[in-house]
C-alpha cells in the first residue's frame, strides 16, 4: 500500500503550546552562574512564532515550571513545519538597536 507526499503534509498532528495569561512561550536559556543552573522562559503576545512542544509532558514540565498551561494544538504536517520555521527565525533574530527588557 504505498502512500503519496500529500498525504502525508496533510496528515494532522498533535502538539501543545504554553500560555501564560496571554503569551505563549517561545523558548528557554540554561545558564550557569557558579555552581547552579539558572533557568530563564521567554514569552511573547504571537502564538505563530511561539515554540512547538511535539511531547505533551515536556508542555507540562514547562507550564508547571512558569505556571502556565500546556495547550494541545492539531495542525497539518505542512502547517507544523512552516510554524517550526517562524518560531527559529524569530529566535535567531539579532536586535539592531533599543534596550531588550
């Protein structure tokens, strides 16, 4: 039984997001500082560019870390992959000038 490309990109698939009031999280930074570990979340107001967690226990380590809630999202393949690519470039995206708050 062989199965087209089609299908497959059009094929739904589950994955969840973490909201926090009204931001989403896009994303966490290890650091270590001396001894320990710290841990910082950024959020942002546009779920598009917001990460993608495939592994709902990995949205509710998150959510429970931030207090917030994990929040099962179904799209098509193609749409998860163009997602997955807003969400690199807005992490990979250098701040010309201003202060980052």
């Amino acid at each position: 039984m062989s199965t087209s490309k089609g299908e497959y990109v059009n094929h739904p698939v589950n994955f969840w997001r973490v909201r926090l009031g009204s931001m989403f999280f896009a994303g966490k930074l290890i650091r270590s500082d001396f001894d320990k570990e710290i841990l910082s979340f950024e959020f942002v107001d546009d779920e598009e560019v917001s990460s993608i967690l495939r592994n709902e226990e990995e949205a509710n380590e998150v959510a429970e870390k931030c207090g917030g809630v994990a929040v099962k999202r179904v799209k098509p393949m193609k749409e998860l992959a163009r997602l997955s690519v807003r969400n690199i470039q807005y992490r990979s995206e250098v701040i010309d000038s201003g202060i980052e708050i």
